[in-house]
C-alpha cells in the first residue's frame, strides 16, 4: 500500500523536552512522579513507567522523592501543596503553556475577567483556570452565556486549538454585550503548521490515519480538522487498534500524529502500512 | 392600512445635540458654516440652510465667521487648519465618534497597528482615519489581507455597524496570524436598539419602511437588517419618494428611520399611510 507521512507531525518541542526531562531525572534519581501522565500517549507513558516513572492522580499518593509537572503544567495551588510537603519538583510545563498562564495571571491583576477558549477537562485548562480567581473556560458558542455583560474580557486560547475554532468563538464573544476585549494569541505555531500540513495531505489520499492518545486534545483536533477534509479519517493510538479490514480496496495512505505520539509508533504503523500490499514498496514519501 | 412605528427609531442622542447646537449658533451668529452636511439628512439640512446654515464641502470654501464640526467629527489636521484660518469653531461631534477617535490616538500612543471595522468613505471614519498615522480600515472579509503578520492590533468599530458585522469581522482578524488583540466597543448601544426593534417590528409586517438619508450609515444599516428578516423592505428619503404601487394589497406596513430623521418626516410618512387606506384607522401603534 502506498503510505505518505505528513511533513510535520509528532513530538512537539514542549513534548520533546518533558520527556528529555523525565529520563534525565529517572537516570538520576529514585522516586520519580508524575502528576498525571507526562504527555497524554500512553505507549509513551508505559515505556517511561519501565524506567521508573510513577504517574499519580493526586498529590496525597505522594510521600517523598521527586515530582515532575508534565508538559500540560499544573495549577499554582498544587505547587504550592508540592512545595508545603518537602517535596522535589522538577518542571516541564511546555513554555508555551507558561506562556498562557502568565497572561492569565497579568490579565487579573490588570482588572480583565480572564477567558479561555478551550476544552474545560483539559488538563491545560485547568491549570489555566487555577491561575486567577476566576476564569471563564469557553469550549463553544453555548458557554457563551458564561460571560458577564459589558466586561473588560482578557481572553487567551488553549494552545492547541486550530485558528479557525479560535477565530469563531473570537466572533461569537464579538457579538456579545462586552466593554473590551484584550486577547493574547496563544495559539501554538507548530501545532497550526501540523494542521495545514495534515489538511494538505488528507486530501491526497483515500484514507487518513491520526496516530495518537485519544486524551490527547492535538491529536483529536487534527482528526477533526482531517475528517471535515477526508471522511475515511481514523484516530488510533498505534497499528494494533487498526481494524485492517477497513484497508480494502484503499489504494493511498496519509498518516500523521499528534504531538505527543514517538517517533516510533509513527515508524512501526508506516512499515505495517506499506507491508500490507505486497504489490507496492514505495519509501517514506513526505508532502 | 394599519401602520406600527418601531419602538425606538428617529434622532439619537449625538444628532438631536448638532441640531441645537447648529440651531442656536444660527439664532447667535452670522456666517455659520458646515463642514459637511451636518447630519446625514436632506430635507433637514435643507431646513438649517434656510436658517443661514452654509454646508461647504472644502475649508477652503471659508473665509471668516463660524464652523460647525458636524456629528460625525473632522479629522485633527481639518481642526488645525480652521484654527490657522483663525475660524470660531463650534463642535457637535457626537460623543460616542469624539471616543473612538480619543481610543485610536491612545491605540498608536500605546505601539498598537490602529484598525476600524467601516465603511472607508464615511465621514465618522475618515475623521477617525487622521486621529493616527496609519489606521487601517476594514469594511468586510476582503480587506483582511490590509493587516500586518504577527502585530498588535487595537480595534475599533464605526459606531453605527451591527453587533452581528462587528463579531464577523472579529471572528476574521482572530483567524488571521495576529499577535495581539485589543477590542474596544465602540458600538453604538442607542443604534444596537434601534435595530432590534426594527427587526422585532419588520417580522410582523407585510411591508418595511426605513426612513432616513441615503447617505446615512445607520440608516443603510437599518435596512440591511430588516432586509434579511422581510425581503419588502424599502429605504426612502420621505414620503414624495414612495412609490404607491407598492401599497397593493398590503394590510400592514412598518415604519422605522435612521438616527439622523427628523420626527416630523417620521410622522408624516406615518400619517399618508395611514389615511391611504380609508377602511383602517389605526393609531401611532408602537412595539
């Protein structure tokens, strides 16, 4: 089968860099957590528990030792309780995402009611809202009467929206009765280049695979983004979910991944792919 | 035939001001000048140049005596150059246009690209347009490509437009690669109610009647809008400009008219309606 890989897709720099983070401080100490999964792969997660990563839902499960804020950051109220009980804390919020809790912060302290544009359960977002006293989480249109009338709105976005959600609810919040609007694109560059590139090569194909956690927000806006393009889009972690009867007759193959998805995943389902049909050998084509 | 009057329609706050203020300058002064039709309205500055008023397009047209900045403002450098004429100036800007001018010098003072959401060629815009070095005018989707990449933009909006173009266009420039965003509401609120009672009235209507200069902007817009609501809308000067074909077979008509129309053009529109049909007699009936 003849498989194309889009020209970008996979790890991300914040990724990269958390999960650099986490195998130095594995390599050089015991009693490593995670609060929460350090990045939202699970294959990813599963290799790093094998050198000793321990992933905690709350921070009473730890006693001691060293914790890891994963690449989504956390809220200044958990450091805080990290830092009451002793414990070592090594960061590897994405610098980006520190980015938007800053302004966060400074719109507060400058009066603004602050806004995000995101998915409320993302962990992002919740670190987000756990940075001033009271943050607005907008994911849609019908959370638009969460806002309060003729406010001063400082609105920021969940880095890895695509610009077109963000410009939608920038013109539905527009339509409302507010005084000013401040807003801080925090839109990730690399995760917009991601979804021209996916968008670009989903329309060159007949099916279209989006390798990555189904927790992980990125990955499920590419394979939003893809399927408004190509219906035949399918969101998977790695080649053991792939139903293969759905390759059927399907002549060209488009995969990409999410930024938190390895290098390796990408690579195993690529080869899979290609070996599928014995009648084609062509290499790793990119677009 | 059954006539309803909108609610709200007619004078607004900033036209009723320039109309005393002219009216009172004329009973004091002699030579009093417009820059510009002082409100978008023929048969009232009509009236005024019966009171002496003399509307002159050019500063140049003035030799000495007094001018009236009109509703919709004059441009900085237009105020300069009366002041060297050693000309008494009278300013009946409308407030509300004095704010967005004020919030666009504030925008440049503050390094923000200077943008309004109107029509290029309106008086309130151009005055707004010499208020700071560059300002960038967007009418609609096609002027985008006028913004600069990765800038801080300080938006304002021509304070007739829509609540519903003010959001479009928002939705747009937050589409675009921007930096940063600051919105401040210029919007009207009296012309934002002066449309939904306008729309409100023109869906229990057989046919719409918009009353106002054809030059005037929130007249036009007035009628946009009811057009979207009741396809039978028509945007007239007065009364004589009817054409009373139109009437055939209707049973109720709606009325409602731009900010800059006089109440007595309002009234008697509303009375040769009424009076056309002798099987209905209705009174001023409001919504």
């Amino acid at each position: 089968m003849k498989v194309l890989v889009a020209e970008k897709c996979g790890f991300c720099h914040g990724v990269r860099n958390a999960i650099r983070v986490a195998e130095k401080t594995l390599a050089e100490k015991k009693g490593v957590y995670s609060l929460g999964p350090i990045i939202h792969n699970r294959d990813m997660v599963e290799q790093l528990a094998k050198s000793g990563l321990k992933t905690v839902s709350k921070i009473e499960e730890i006693q001691s030792g060293t914790v890891l804020i994963r690449s989504h950051g956390a809220a200044p109220k958990q450091i805080a309780k990290l830092r009451e009980k002793d414990l070592n804390i090594i960061d590897a919020t994405c610098i980006l995402v520190k980015r938007v809790q800053h302004i966060a912060t400074e719109f507060e302290n400058n009066g603004y009611e602050v806004v995000i544009i995101g998915e409320e359960n993302h962990p992002e977002v919740q670190a987000v809202v756990g940075c001033a006293r009271n943050v607005i989480v907008i994911a849609n249109e019908s959370d638009l009467n969460r806002l309060p009338e003729n406010a001063r709105l400082g609105v920021v976005c969940q880095t890895t929206q695509s610009p077109e959600h963000f410009g939608r609810m920038l013109g539905a919040i527009g339509r409302t009765n507010f005084s000013e609007l401040k807003v801080i694109n925090t839109l990730c560059k690399e995760a917009i280049k991601r979804q021209e590139s996916a968008v670009r090569l989903c329309k060159q194909v007949d099916i279209m695979f989006v390798l990555g956690g189904l927790e992980s927000a990125n990955t499920r806006r590419l394979a939003e983004l893809c399927r408004t393009v190509n219906k035949q889009t399918y969101h998977l972690q790695n080649w053991d979910e792939l139903d293969k009867s759905l390759l059927t007759g399907e002549k060209t193959a488009g995969v990409t991944a999410g930024a938190s998805t390895p290098d390796w995943i990408i690579d195993e389902f690529r080869q899979n792919l290609e070996a599928f049909d014995n009648s084609s050998s062509s290499g790793k084509a990119t677009v």
